[in-house]
C-alpha cells in the first residue's frame, strides 16, 4: 500500500493503525447504540401491547358498569314498588281498623 504520511515512513503505519482503530471505536459505538435502539424499540412495542391491553380492559369494564347501573335500577324500582303496596295496604289497614276499645 503506498501512503504516503507527512511523518515519514517510520510513522505511516502507526499513522493507519490508528485510523483504523479509531474506525473500529467508532464501530463498536454504532454497534452499541443499534443494541440501545433494538432494546428501546422492543420495550415501544411491549408498551403498546400493554397499553391496547388496558384499553380492551377499560371498554369491558364501561360495559359491565353500565349493565350493573341498568340491573340496579331495575331491582330499585322492584322494591320501591313493592314498599309502595306493603305501605297501601298498611295505610288501608290503618284506615279500616276501629282501635277504640269501648
């Protein structure tokens, strides 16, 4: 390989040596960073599983809360209107009974 380095000879190797180590430093480093990507993108996509997750769980969860309030105010009005006749007839029984003992 001719190169021709402003050192002279002597120093032209270590001169390309150290080209190529810092070559290879700066490979390593685009290495790492590409396995800190790979693990930040990895952890994006567990995230956004996660996330459609708790979504999906969310809507069933308005969906159970919404049957429950309907079932609810089914059993309210039942009993209210149960309450409404046990009080009509105890009203009527009031009104119909003589409680004078004489």
């Amino acid at each position: 390989m001719a190169y021709n380095s402003p050192f002279g000879d002597e120093n032209a190797q270590s001169y390309a040596y150290s080209g190529q180590n810092r070559i290879q430093q700066q490979q390593a480093e685009v290495n790492e960073v590409v396995g800190i990507m790979k693990d930040n993108v990895a952890r994006v996509l567990e995230r956004d599983q996660r996330l459609s997750d708790l979504d999906h769980r969310a809507d069933e969860l308005q969906v159970h809360s919404r049957e429950f309030e309907s079932i609810s105010r089914s059993i309210q009005r039942k009993y209210f209107w149960r309450n409404m006749k046990v009080g009509n007839h105890s009203c009527h029984f009031f009104k119909t009974t003589n409680f004078n003992a004489t």
